[in-house]
C-alpha cells in the first residue's frame, strides 16, 4: 500500500511517499480502506522521534482516519465491507489501509464529509474524555481550554455548546479569539496580551472554571491554579512549553484541587472502546444531526503531508488539516 514513510526522525522534509507492507487485521479488526486522515499535533513529535508509538501499535504516523471497511474480522459483529467508519487508531492513518479495532471504529454519519469524518475521532474524543468523563463537568459548568482554535479546542468549544457549559479559551491572536468566538465560544482571551488569569477571573464574576483542560504545562500551572473553583480540576493532556517546576502544592491542599494527567493513545483498546460507547451516548444525536462537526482548515492530498505538517508547526489554521489519502 501507499504510505508516508519516513527513514530518520527530522524535521518535515524527511516525510515521503512511499510503500509500506498491507497490515493484516486480527479477528477483533477491521481493514479500513482510509479515504482521510487528521493531522494532529502528536504527529509532529512522533517525526521528529519525540513521541514512539506504543508496543505492537503501527509506526506509520496519523492517529485517526475515516474510510470504507474492506474486511471484517471473524469476532467483529455490526460491521460490513462497504460501510463508512471513522477511527481512532494509534497509528497507521497516513497509509492506504488501517487495521482497527472493532471499538475504536464508529459509523459516520450521513451529515458528514470524509473530511470531516477524518478530523473526528481522536481530537473529539479527547476532548469528551478530559472534560466529561475525567473532569466531571456539569451542565451549567464552566471550562477553561488552552489553544481554542486546535484541533481539540475546536471540539471541546462545541461539545460544551452542545452540553450546556460555558467555554472560556485562549489563543494567541486577536484574530484567533474571534474566530473561536464565532465558532461559539463565550469567551476568548489572547494569551499574548497578558496574563490570563484576572480575565477569567473577571468573565466567571471571581468564582473560577470548574475545569481547565491544559496543554502548555509549567508556564501556566500557577495561573491555572488560580483559575479553579474550590474542587477544580486541572487536567494536563500535553506539557508543550515544559514539564519541570515548583508548585505552590499549598494552593491545591486549601482549594482541595486536582491535578490530572491523561493520554488516550496508550490506553487498552477495552478502555478506548469505553469512551467510545460513552461518547456515541452523550454526543451521537449531536453527531447525527451535523450539529458536531469539525471546521476544516485545509485538505491537502497525502503526498503533501510534509506541507501539512509545516502548517500545523506554524499554527496558522483553526481547526483541523486534513490529509486525503484516496
Ligand atoms: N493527552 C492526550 O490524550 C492528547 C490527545 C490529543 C491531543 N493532545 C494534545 O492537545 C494539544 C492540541 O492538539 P491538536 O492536535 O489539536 O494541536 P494543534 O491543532 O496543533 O493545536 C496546538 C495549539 O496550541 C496552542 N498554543 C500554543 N502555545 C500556547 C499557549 N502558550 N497558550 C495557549 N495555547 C497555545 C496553539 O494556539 P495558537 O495558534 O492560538 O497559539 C494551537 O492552537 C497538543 O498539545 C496535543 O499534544 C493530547
């Protein structure tokens, strides 16, 4: 099959066409003929060998796809060749074909495009998994996310929407705030025009976010802290701008606080099958209906895939990139 392959870690140049071996699925697999894949910023750092994929999990980049079922495994039931999946893979997307597991694999919906469909499965569950489901967000909630116009702060604006909680986010343009403003966001502060804390602070009337979904790291820790409601929970799903510090551990006995790790990519396919089902319960009529989609900033055919990956460094979109693949 066709694939992005690449010989050494580096930087985007080192990305090619090329071939790699068909995988062979297993019994609890499908064969995913994969018409797109999502760029994700994890990408970048597994080419750039920062990130290895986890044991027995393919090396070919690209943790989501969306495509045509090719083959059915023997123990897989409710699937056909034919039917329109999108998935959650821990690698494999940037390929011509994607071996994946039964529950990490949900059908799209006829509201949405292959494109679309391609920018789902990672960014959105990540986003239902950190604030539903290990940040406990409430109806009438509020959550403060790190980088509103990504991939997963787009979803996490919507979702929230969708739920009925309230979504303060950063980013670092004017022009980026508006735009998650206008993508229904309550409120967006650009974390270039400084601290962002007194701002949420001011848009909660001084009571605080219930959650904060972080992905800067050290840089942030304190103002995150100090973004919190009493029983606040900071959940930490990347350290981008740094892993080591001091913390003022007293600010988090008093407020009775937490502070959560959390990746989804290493996760047993059980655990992912879990927030997938919970997902489709709480989000699936969303889903149906078209009112969950991702804003697409580019498609860029598979053989640009460096192109793409040059973008995502430059954090010029909002939204997702896409790549196609057939
Ligand atoms: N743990 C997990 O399971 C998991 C799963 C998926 C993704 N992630 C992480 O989630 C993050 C988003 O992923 P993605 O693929 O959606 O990436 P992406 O679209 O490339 O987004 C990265 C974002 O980081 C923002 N950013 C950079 N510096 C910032 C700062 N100082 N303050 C606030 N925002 C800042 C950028 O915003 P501006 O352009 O506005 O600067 C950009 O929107 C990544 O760090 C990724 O590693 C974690």
């Amino acid at each position: 099959m066709k694939a992005i392959v690449y010989d050494h870690p580096g930087d985007e140049s080192v990305l090619k066409l090329g071939e790699a071996p068909d995988p062979k699925p297993g019994p609890d697999q499908l064969l995913i003929k994969v018409i797109t894949a999502g760029i994700n910023r994890a990408d970048l750092m597994q080419r750039e060998g920062r990130y290895p994929p986890p044991p027995g999990a393919s090396d070919i980049l690209g943790l989501e796809c969306a495509g045509e079922v090719a083959e059915v495994g023997a123990n897989v039931k409710g699937w056909h060749p034919g039917d329109r999946a999108m998935c959650l893979i821990p690698g494999g997307g940037y390929a011509g074909l994607a071996a994946v597991h039964f529950g990490s694999a949900i059908q799209i919906p006829k509201t949405l495009s292959d494109e679309e469909a391609g920018g789902i499965p990672e960014v959105y569950l990540t986003a239902f998994l950190n604030l539903f489901l290990i940040g406990e967000l409430t109806k009438g909630g509020v959550a403060l996310v790190h980088g509103g116009g990504s991939g997963v702060g787009t979803a996490a604006i919507q979702m929230l929407k969708e739920f009925g909680a309230r979504s303060i986010v950063t980013a670092g343009s004017d022009e980026k705030c508006d735009q998650c403003l206008k993508f229904g966001a309550d409120v967006a502060i650009n974390y270039n025009s400084g601290p962002f804390m007194p701002k949420v602070k001011e848009a909660t009337g001084g009571r605080g976010v219930d959650v904060v979904l972080d992905i800067v790291g050290i840089p942030y820790l304190e103002q995150n802290l100090d973004s919190l409601v009493r029983g606040g929970r900071l959940i930490l799903v990347s350290l981008m701008k740094g892993a080591r510090g001091e913390v003022d551990l007293s600010k988090v006995q008093r407020n009775h606080l937490r502070i959560i790790g959390s990746t989804l990519r290493s996760r047993p396919v059980e655990e992912k099958a879990a927030i997938v089902s919970n997902f489709l319960r709480q989000f699936g009529a969303a889903l149906e209906a078209g009112r969950i989609r991702p804003p697409i900033y580019r498609t860029v055919p598979l053989a640009e895939a460096a192109q793409a990956h040059r973008m995502m460094q430059r954090s010029e979109h909002f939204g997702k990139i896409i790549l196609r693949v057939a």
